[in-house]
C-alpha cells in the first residue's frame, strides 16, 4: 500500500542544523530520508531518533560537491521510495549540507573558493535539478542562506557569496516551479552553535559576548531555532509562501 504521509529528503541531516530539520519533520509526522557525506553512524541515530517518532526514515550517502555521482544517487532513490513507501517521488527537498572556510579576502585560495561553490552552489543547483522528477507536484524546495548575505562579516566573503547566489536561485525556482504547485524558499540562519562554528568561537576569544550584543534577543543560536522554522515552509500552513527569505538569527546586526 502506498504510504500516506510526505516524505522530506534533508542533505546534511546527519548532525547540527539538519539533524534538527530532520526531527523537526519528523515530530510534524513527515517520513525522512537522512542524507550524509560521511558520518553513516551519526545518520544512522537520526533515523532511529526519527523511528522512534514513529515515522519511516533512512540514510543515504552523498557527497553534494560531487555532480557526476547525482545520477547514481537518484536510481538508489527511487529504488528506497518504491520498496520503502511505495511511492515514486518525495514531497519536500531541503538543501542543508554545506561546509565552513573562513579566510580574508586577499588570503582565499582558489582550493578553497572551489569547495564552496561546488557545496553551497553548484551542488545544490544540479542536485535540485536531477530532483525535479522524483519530487512530487505541490512539493516544497527549502534552500539554505546566511545572516551574512546581509549583513557583512570579514572572513566570510567567499562562503556568503555562494549563498547569495543561492538566494537569487531560489526566486527562479519559485518562477519556475510555480506551475507544478511547487514552492521555494530560503531559510538564513544568523549564528549557530554547531560543529560548523565551533572553530570559529574557540579561535576567537570574546566573539560569544560581542554576538550576543549585536543580537536583538541577546544570545547566539541554536539548532532547535531553525529546524521548526523548515518544518513550518514545509507545512500545508505555508503553502502560499514561495520565494521568500526568511532570516532566523535572533535580530542580528538591526
């Protein structure tokens, strides 16, 4: 019997941000297939974490800068929808996984710059694009930005970039898609305590008390303020929003 309940596909869902959009989804009673770089034990809590909900989960690598391997990715995909749920298609794609390289400007290197964009970028244009058959009509495309797309931190021109670029993207989907019933939007989280960050906070003595002086509700994030948020865009209360920019940062830099 084919499963009743919408299916979200959340990259990065292994740990930090995404493992919260991935319980978050799963706590609105979404099934959800986790997919992680390198981590399969970490993936692996999740789905029993999300089974534990009582919805259907799984785990399934990936590395998003690797274009050539979406293909591949994708027949594994289908083969999991149609044993797992029956199903052809998932509902909600929620481009998460991403990576941190903080350097100034006149210290980028091109090695660097690449792995961005292919993560940030490039991998979420074309693994969005190879989605597009196996994602179901009124379905929800979830782009993930930054606070730094708007305001601007030293260190971080590179990395904000792509996520610009993603911003821009993610309007021509919703163009696009619109006749499918398919909405875009962009989730832009300020600061968060994550794995991602940690570098950051240990490297910069002070950097904690001078956030939570920039931000209107007096404190850095954390990965349960974001993943809410995800579950909500993808809810049938926010089917008439779509290439919108929503900022989840506490008030940072007003």
């Amino acid at each position: 019997m084919e499963s009743t309940n919408k299916i979200a596909l959340v990259t990065g869902g292994s740990r930090g941000l995404g493992r919260n959009m991935a319980l978050s989804l799963a706590q609105k009673g979404n099934d959800v297939i986790v997919v992680y770089r390198s981590n399969e034990s970490e993936a692996k809590e999740v789905v029993s974490e999300i089974e534990k909900l009582g919805q259907k989960a799984a785990a399934i690598q990936l590395d998003v800068a690797d274009t050539k391997s979406f293909d591949e990715f994708f027949k594994i995909i289908a083969t999991l929808l149609k044993e797992k749920w029956n199903r052809g298609n998932f509902d909600f794609l929620v481009n998460n996984a991403g990576i941190d390289r903080y350097s100034a400007f006149k210290d980028t290197s091109e090695e660097d710059f690449d792995e961005l964009f292919n993560i940030h970028f490039k991998g979420v244009y074309f693994l969005t694009q190879k989605a597009l058959p196996f994602l179901a009509d009124g379905g929800r495309i979830i782009n993930l930005s930054t606070g730094l797309a708007r305001f601007s931190t030293p260190g971080y021109a590179a990395y904000a970039s792509m996520k610009g670029a993603i911003e821009i993207f993610t309007r021509y989907l919703a163009k696009e898609l619109g006749g499918r019933g398919i909405t875009a939007n962009v989730v832009a989280p300020g600061i968060i305590h994550t794995d991602f960050t940690k570098r950051a906070f240990a490297s910069h003595e002070g950097m904690e008390d001078h956030i939570n002086s920039i931000t209107a509700l007096g404190r850095v994030g954390l990965p349960e303020d974001i993943g809410g948020i995800v579950a909500f865009l993808c809810s049938k209360e926010a089917s008439w929003i779509t290439a919108q920019r929503i900022e989840a940062s506490g008030g940072m830099n007003l």
